[in-house]
C-alpha cells in the first residue's frame, strides 16, 4: 500500500513548482501505490504551462527519491512517457509550441536505475511506465478546461488581427461603391444619360429588393458624401470599432463562463443604419436585416 514510503507530497511539489518556476498554470497529481518484483513504488507527477525561463517544447524534470536526477535524461522512463506516449493535442495543448513543464517523482524501497551512474530510470518495467502514464494523464485532464478557455480567446485575437488586416481594402472598395452611387444620383438629377447594362432590366422586374428611405435620409446621405463626411477613413474607423466590439464581446463571453455575467461595451452603443444598395430606385420590402450593435446590414434578396 505504499505506507513504508516517503512521497515529496503534491502540495510541496505544487509549491516547489510555484517558487521556482512561477508558471501560469500548474496540476499535480499522484498515481496509486504500486509494486513491481515485489518493491512498492509511488509515482507523483505535475505538468505546468509558461513561466519564466521556460522553452516551447516539453522540459522533463525528474526526481528519484526525493532526489533530482540531472543527466542522461532522454532514455528516462519519464521523458520518454511524456514525449511518445502522452497525446497532448487530446487535452488542448501543442507540445511544440506552449511551454509545458513536466514534473515526475518516483519513491521506491529500490529505484531501478539503470547505468552505473544511477542518473535515469529505465522504461522496460511496465507498471512504473503505467504509472507515470496515468499520473500524467491525470494532471492533463485537469489542465483541459483552462485551455480550452485560453484557445478559444486566442483564436478570437487571430480571427480579430485577420479582419483588421483587410479593413482598409474594405473600406476603400466601400467608398467607392457609395462614390459611384452618388455620382449617377447626380447624373439622373440634372438629366445627362447613361448606357444601360445589359444586364439591367426593366423597373419592377429587377430580382434586387431596394431598401425604403424617406427623401431626407437620402439627401443628408448623399450630402455627408460630397461634403467629405463620409470618407474612406471614416468607414476604416467604423468597421475598427466593429470589429473591436465583436472582439471584446467574445473575449468577456469566455471571460465569463463560470457563471459570471459581463456587461460588454455595445450596450450602449446607439444603433446605426448602414445602407449598401442604391437609394434612388422604386423601394421594396427589404427581409432577413442583419443587425449589428454599430449598423443594420439589408442584403439584396435576389429571386430566381
């Protein structure tokens, strides 16, 4: 049962752990007593992410009686379990990228070493190699949680960095569609004509649903427009603020999944309409508007 044993103890591996690694996260776990050729053995283990000093990759720390073990590392039985036979990706953690931290100590009344140093333990005993598996195994499961948290928020910043790369194309090709519309507006006012598309059909067969604007609307936008209050960088600083407010909204929904309850930025942010379809022509009922703290986006509903 293990009783003529002295184990490091978790909490003094946690806290070892803690002082001199200082890590972000850290699980210990202990795997029941075992015995192999009739010495009993106990296997403790913890595995911590970052810290300072620490590399990417999997760094394996061993002990052997309380005692570290400094050399011949990578034919040990621990580095070895933790390299080869531990599925990482299983628990949302990339073994060659974070920074993971592998802590193993093995007490025995007769350590098997292997070599005349006495500096690794080997893995052809199978019950410690188990062991060690499953203590390992067991400090991952309590680690997946966390990381699941921690890739969702890291995947909202790489999906954020994506869509700010392509704003100021967006916000150019915008622009110039709304530059386009005001200037055939203006052409239809003071009567000068324009080839037809071929593609343009006959009034009220078009398949486009046009959105329903009163004059003013369309005159204060089509003034905004040759004043230079609507300019290229005005929409860049726009769809910014939207992709920062979708940013941040994911971020505090993840932030809060214990229970709390965040109350994100766009609460009070005064709803705004942004109108990507011509405003001149014969309106229609305009269905599926797709709303968004900053504007309302009303597609095209093209018919067959």
């Amino acid at each position: 049962d293990g009783g003529c044993l002295s184990p490091l103890g978790e909490y003094n591996l946690n806290l070892g752990i803690q002082k001199v690694v200082e890590p972000e996260i850290i699980a210990t776990a202990r795997d029941k007593p075992g015995a192999y050729d009739g010495h009993p053995f106990i296997v403790e283990a913890a595995v911590s992410l970052g810290g300072k000093d620490a590399k990417e990759g999997i760094t394996v720390v061993r002990f052997a009686n309380r005692i570290p073990l400094l050399f011949e590392g990578g034919a040990d039985v621990a580095t070895r379990v933790a390299n080869s036979k531990i599925k990482w990706s299983t628990y949302k953690i990339d073994h060659k990228k974070d920074r993971i931290g592998v802590f193993v100590s093995i007490v025995s009344t007769k350590v098997p070493f292997k070599g005349t140093g006495k500096e690794y333990i080997g893995d052809d005993i199978t019950e410690i190699q188990l062991s060690v598996k499953r203590a390992l195994q067991s400090c991952c499961q309590q680690l997946r949680a966390h990381l699941a948290k921690r890739n969702a928020l890291r995947d909202v910043k790489e999906r954020k960095s994506r869509l700010l790369k392509y704003i100021p194309d967006v916000s150019r090709s915008l622009f110039g569609i709304l530059d386009g519309m005001r200037k055939r507006k203006l052409e239809e006012e003071e009567g000068v004509g324009r080839m037809a598309s071929p593609r343009k059909r006959a009034a009220g067969q078009s398949p486009a649903k046009r959105l329903k604007m009163s004059e003013r609307e369309k005159t204060t936008i089509m003034n905004n427009i040759s004043k230079g209050k609507l300019t290229v960088d005005i929409i860049k600083e726009r769809l910014i603020e939207a992709v920062e407010v979708t940013a941040n909204v994911a971020i505090g929904d993840n932030e809060d999944e214990d229970g709390g309850k965040s109350k994100s930025k766009n609460d009070d942010i005064e709803r705004q309409s942004l109108y990507m379809l011509p405003m001149y022509d014969d309106p229609k009922k305009i269905q599926h508007v797709i709303q968004h703290p900053l504007f309302d986006f009303f597609p095209m509903n093209v018919t067959p």
